[in-house]
C-alpha cells in the first residue's frame, strides 16, 4: 500500500537523498543539466527555506514519488497560495493513482493552512497530467510562462 505525507523539517539524510535520487530521475528526463550534488544542495535549500514543502509517497519503504511547492502571496488570489514546482512518480508506479494521492495530500494540507489557491503547469501534449488535474478541479490558465537564468 502506498503511503502518502508531507516531509517534517529537519529531515534525515536518508530522506534528502532518496527525494534527491527521485527527482534526479525526472530532472533526466526533461534534459535539465544539473548534477546530482547540485540537485542535493538545492533540496537542502528549499528544505532548510520557509514557504517551501514536500510531499512523499512511499512503497515498501522507498519513496516512489514526490511533489515540490513553494508558497507565496497572489494578489488576484487575495491572498497565499501554492505554486506546484513539480509532481513526479517513478515510471514503474505511474498509473497507479500515485500523482493523485500526492495531489489529493497537497490540496488537503492547502485548505486547512487557509490557502486561496494552487497553480502549476504542464506541457500542452501531456494528456494522462491533464486529466488528472481536471479531475481534481483544476482549469486551464491561458498564459504563456517566460523564464530567465542568472
């Protein structure tokens, strides 16, 4: 049975690294060059920095998926709200119900801290994250995201 709860503060090592070892996975798969150390001490950041949280899913002792928010203020919202940084299940636990028993966590945790709201994204050609999400209330955003490294 997977397992589904938000990462406490401090964290173990063992967990920084499994979290680390997950999201180096999908890092991989959308080509971000990013080393595993580099990743580890970004986890750690966001970790030690208020605003931002985790979210673990856990089969047989082995995190399995993850969700990374940050926290913040909206003006059209009235107030705070999540952005949804990532949501990542390892290939062999997708289509399990994974994503969404991480999602479902998220929005639970969100309605009682008295967030407004909870954004993210997803590319356009990515049918089974739509439906999901649609599935859970959320609509589509018509924007377009622009971004700048420094």
């Amino acid at each position: 049975m997977v397992k589904v709860y938000k990462v406490e503060k401090p964290v173990s090592i063992e967990v920084r690294l499994s979290i680390t070892k997950l999201m180096m996975e999908q890092m991989n798969a959308l080509s971000v060059c990013i080393t595993e150390e580099e990743l580890l001490k970004t986890i750690d950041l966001a970790m030690e920095s208020p605003g931002c949280e985790f979210f673990a899913a856990e089969y047989e002792h082995k995190i399995i998926g993850c969700a990374f928010l940050n926290t913040g203020i909206g003006l059209d919202k009235g107030g705070p709200y999540i952005w949804l940084n990532d949501l990542y299940v390892t290939k062999k636990h997708r289509r399990q119900g994974v994503a969404g028993k991480l999602l479902l966590n998220v929005i639970y945790w969100a309605e009682q801290e008295g967030f407004k709201g909870i954004e993210l994204e997803t590319g356009i050609n990515n049918i089974a994250t739509k439906k999901l999400y649609n599935s859970l209330g959320f609509y589509d955003i018509v924007s377009k995201r622009y971004g700048r490294h420094l």
